[in-house]
C-alpha cells in the first residue's frame, strides 16, 4: 500500500474499536471519541468545548504556478440494526442469528472524503471553497433469516484552503473544515450523527515542497510560530526525504511515520505493541470470539487475521533492529 495512504489510514481508524473487541466491552461503550467536530450549533450552545471546526496551517516554498490539493477525510457513524424476519414482515431486535452466523446491532462507520483542488498557489490567494453535502440514507443487507438496515444522517459544511505569499518562495498554508449541519437538539450520543469523526487532512504539493512544523529550519522559524493549527498537526509523509505531502492528524506524530514492516494489519491502537495486542487477542475464549465476530465486520477481520498468523509470522514480532549507530 502507498506509505501516505497506509498512515491516513491508521490515523483515520485509531480508537475505532479497542480490545478486546467487543460491544459489551466497558471500553468500548464511549466511542468517537477522537478527532470529532461536531455541529456548529452543537458546540456552541451545549458548554462541553466540544468543537465544531478544524484548522491546517503550515508553511510552503514555491512559486505562483505550484498547484496544491487538499483531501480531507474523515468517518460518518452508521447505525447497523439487525432485523429478524417475521411471518414475512422484518422486526427489529437486538441480535440476529442467520446462516449460523451472529450479528449484533451496533454502530459502524463510513468512509468520507472531500477533496478541494488542484489550484495554483496565485489562485488560492482568494479562498476556495467545496460544500460538504452528504444526504441521509440507508441499504439493507439480505440475510437468510432476517437483513442488516445500515443507516445514516445528513451532513453538511464546508472545506476552505486559501495560500498567502510571505515574500519569496514563502507561503502560509490553511486549510479549514467546518460542520454546518443543522442540530435540532438531543443527547451527546444523538450528536454523533450528525458529527465528522476522527477527521484529517492530507495536503498534495505538486512542484513545490513543504516546511517541516516539527523542525523548521532556522531562518523560517518565526514564519512557522505563526502557524495556528487548531485540533491538527501537520508533519510530513511519504518516503524519507519527501516533501510534496503532508498529513495534519489528530494524534502528535513525527516527520515521515512509518507503519512497521513487521505489523500484519491494522488493530485500530497503533499506539500498543502488535505483538502484545495479538497474544490477547488469541487468548480470548470460544464465546469472547463469537461476540467479536459478531460485534463488527472489520473486528472480525481482526481475528481472522490473528488467527491465521503462522509461529514465523508471529516471530517476526518479537523485535527488529533497524540501524547500528557508532556511541561516542
């Protein structure tokens, strides 16, 4: 997988189900927790400082003809209710069994991604603008013995890049996406619907070259303190020595992070250790595994995963040495 694609990725899943899990897991009972913007209307009015925007800021060196493309991605919570067939008509319950598989009602999530762009830096000197614009909807999933209705809210708002030239090659960077979408009130739990969750950003520079935030060099310092990134972190991605992308996360990383070359996949926890996280996932008993199965169709992927680990595959954790350097 693209090494950009693969960060984006761990990033835009982080804290999506922790281990062991599990729906009925106390952990797991709190969700979306991280990196969601909630409704404008929401954030201002409810007192928790929950917030309704996300701001990029950070330096490039270029010129006037130098295009730039902003994604931002971020996930819509599905709701996934299972339904049992009845005398022809479907119920709603709380669990299904078809086709000697379980299935719980629970909540997923969608991918989104809005993408403003490619512009001229000369043209982005006047902000752009693309509406967030996601209608309502449902599918339904046929089962055996009953389906899975999968169902979403509206949402709506805006994504904004604009570019000012600081003298020079120099350019101040920002990116925006704000949540517009209307709130007729409720619970923090029914806001979640309504909210982009662990939201990012990915900036593409094409014939230009950014500035790293972690360590500016030194005679753009005081530009790069000017930078107001507001619930983000931009650094730099890609292969080392790159630097035509940046991805601003929710979570504090370091220039060029790699995924370990080591790990089989993702476990929604790249802050733990692979090693650590699979051990438990396979010391989980016979009926801990059903309700993982049975909890979410990427969980479930998890344990398949783990389970099929060869003791080579498995080895292969334990630790890697990645350079040898001369202490003086």
């Amino acid at each position: 997988m693209d090494p950009v694609r693969a960060i984006a990725d761990a990033v835009l899943y982080e804290g999506y189900v922790l281990w062991p899990y599990r729906r009925s897991a106390l952990k797991n009972r709190k969700r979306w927790t991280l990196a969601g913007f909630y409704p404008r209307a929401y954030s201002e009015t409810s007192g928790t400082n929950d917030p309704w925007f996300m701001q990029t800021q950070c330096l490039l060196l270029g010129n006037a003809g130098d295009a730039l493309t902003v994604r931002m991605r971020f996930l819509q919570v599905v709701w996934r209710q299972a339904l049992r067939r009845v005398r022809g008509d479907l119920e709603p319950v709380d669990e299904l069994v078809s086709g000697g598989e379980r299935h719980l009602s629970w909540e997923e999530a969608a991918e989104r991604e809005i993408v403003l762009g490619p512009f001229g830096l000369y043209e982005l000197e006047l902000p752009k603008r693309a509406a967030v614009e996601i209608p309502a909807g449902s599918v339904i999933e046929e089962l055996p013995e009953g389906a899975l209705m999968r169902t979403w809210r509206s949402l709506s708002g805006t994504l904004e890049a604009s570019a000012e030239h600081l003298g020079g090659h120099v350019y101040r960077l920002t990116a925006r996406l704000a949540n517009e979408t209307s709130w007729p009130g409720g619970t923090r739990e029914e806001v979640l619907g309504r909210t982009f969750v662990s939201a990012h950003a990915v900036l593409e520079a094409d014939g230009a070259s950014f500035v790293s935030m972690t360590d500016p060099p030194a005679e753009l310092r005081e530009e790069a303190r000017g930078c107001e990134n507001v619930k983000t972190w931009p650094v730099l991605v890609g292969e080392k020595g790159r630097r035509d992308t940046v991805l601003s996360s929710p979570i504090i990383l370091y220039d060029h992070p790699e995924i370990a070359p080591e790990s089989p996949g993702d476990l929604f926890d790249g802050t733990e250790i692979d090693r650590l996280l699979i051990m438990n996932v396979l010391s989980l008993t016979d009926e801990e595994k059903e309700e993982v199965r049975a909890t979410d169709p990427r969980v479930r992927e998890i344990l398949e995963r783990c389970e099929s680990l060869s003791p080579e595959e498995l080895m292969r954790l334990s630790g890697a040495i990645r350079e040898f350097r001369m202490l003086r």
